[in-house]
C-alpha cells in the first residue's frame, strides 16, 4: 500500500482493516518514505494502477522499471480529468517501448510509434453497466451477484476483435457498443439462470439468450414528423 511519502508501514494508525491487508509487513525491507520507484524495483509489480490524481506520479523511471520486469506490464491510469493522468498514452508507450497494455480514465488520442498506431482505451463502465442492466431488466433478475459481474466483464473482453487487440485496445470500440451490451446482457442472465435468479425466462427461451436479448432491446429509431396542413 503507496500513500503519497512512500510506502506505507503496516502500523499507521490511520488504516482501516481492509487496507492494513496490503499495507508493507514489518521486517518485508518495505520501510517509510520509500519512492515509487524504490518499490516497483523490490516489489516487481506486473500492474501500475492510477487511482491518485496526481497528474504525472508515474514518472519515466518508474514505467520502465515496471517494464524491465515484465514483458507486458499493465498501466491503468485511470484518474480524471486529463491533467489528473498518472502518465500519457504516449508516454507509457514510449517508456515500454509499446509494450505495455494500457488504458485511461480520461481519453487519449492515438499514438503512432515503434511503426505502429496505437488506439489507448477509455477505461469506462459503459461497457459493463448498460448491458448489465439491460439482463436484469428483460431477464428479472433483482439481485446482481458477483459472479454476474464477473461474466459481464470477462464478455466484455470476449467481444475484442484481433484488429482490436492488435492496436492495443483494452475495450471494444465504442461504434459497438449496442453488440457489446448485448452479448453481456445475455452472459449476465446466463449467470442468473445457472444461479436460480432469474424470473423471467422460459426454458425454451434460454435457448437462444442473444435472440431473447435482441429482440427486448430499445432502438431510439423515430418516424419523421410531418405537419398537417388545414
């Protein structure tokens, strides 16, 4: 556990119990006021997760100590807004020489280096909620478990395309989310079926969930309005 000075003993007082989980253990070599870096070269962590807003905190060395441990580490610098960013998208592809899986809260332009284009993600919940929504509405489901949100959220990544991937996307495009939500609203009532929590699916539906989802969906198609001449 980092507060802002270093690396924060497991004795501060001012700790919850939950933090006091992943707070450094006496005797670890984890000591008070070490840097970021300091960590990153004793811990080797495979993930640097930004929830800080401290724009800028992860700073070049520390990528690229990450980066020598690892052979795609993974940068979430998920702070908003933009001047909030723990690191850039260019940045992290620069210091990992664009090796790194990389996705932010606020958005990014796309990055061409290393003779390739990159296309950062948006690290956002509309790619899990709408869906997820949308199967406990259709599917009558009135508790969302943990096991439901973690289908939705492994479909989501199912729904990355090669092209995707290749341009190191995290996330599907947004043009696809309409698809997207689809496909995890049908994993979600799939969840809840295998659960015994959904109420409003027959047996004979469940067999074509992607069809009971399509065919309960919104679309915000409108007719054209036409006065009426006297």
């Amino acid at each position: 556990l980092i507060a802002e000075d270093g690396c924060s003993p497991e004795e501060w007082a001012s700790f919850t119990p939950e933090q006091q989980m992943f707070a450094a253990k006496k005797g670890s070599g984890f000591t008070r006021g070490m840097s970021l870096q300091e960590v990153a070269a004793k811990a080797k962590p495979s993930v640097l997760l930004g929830l800080s807003a401290v724009g800028g905190l992860f700073k070049e060395e520390l990528v690229r100590e990450v980066a020598s441990h690892h052979e795609r580490p993974i940068i979430f610098a998920l702070s908003n807004p933009t001047t909030s960013s723990e690191v850039t998208a260019e940045n992290a592809y620069r210091w990992t020489e664009g090796r790194c899986i990389f996705a932010s809260g606020s958005p990014f332009g796309e990055v061409e280096m290393f003779g390739r284009r990159f296309t950062p993600s948006q690290c956002n919940n509309m790619f899990i909620f709408p869906g997820v929504g949308l199967g406990a509405s259709i599917g009558g489901i009135a508790c969302i478990t943990d096991g439901m949100l973690q289908v939705a959220a492994l479909q989501c990544a199912d729904c990355l395309t090669n092209e995707e991937r290749e341009r190191g996307q995290v996330f599907p495009s947004v043009s696809r989310i309409r698809d997207v939500s689809a496909k995890v609203a049908a994993a979600v009532i799939q969840e809840a079926l295998e659960e015994d929590l959904s109420t409003n699916v027959l047996p004979e539906e469940s067999l074509d969930l992607d069809g009971f989802v399509q065919r309960r969906m919104y679309y915000p198609d409108y007719v054209p309005f036409v006065k009426t001449v006297p």
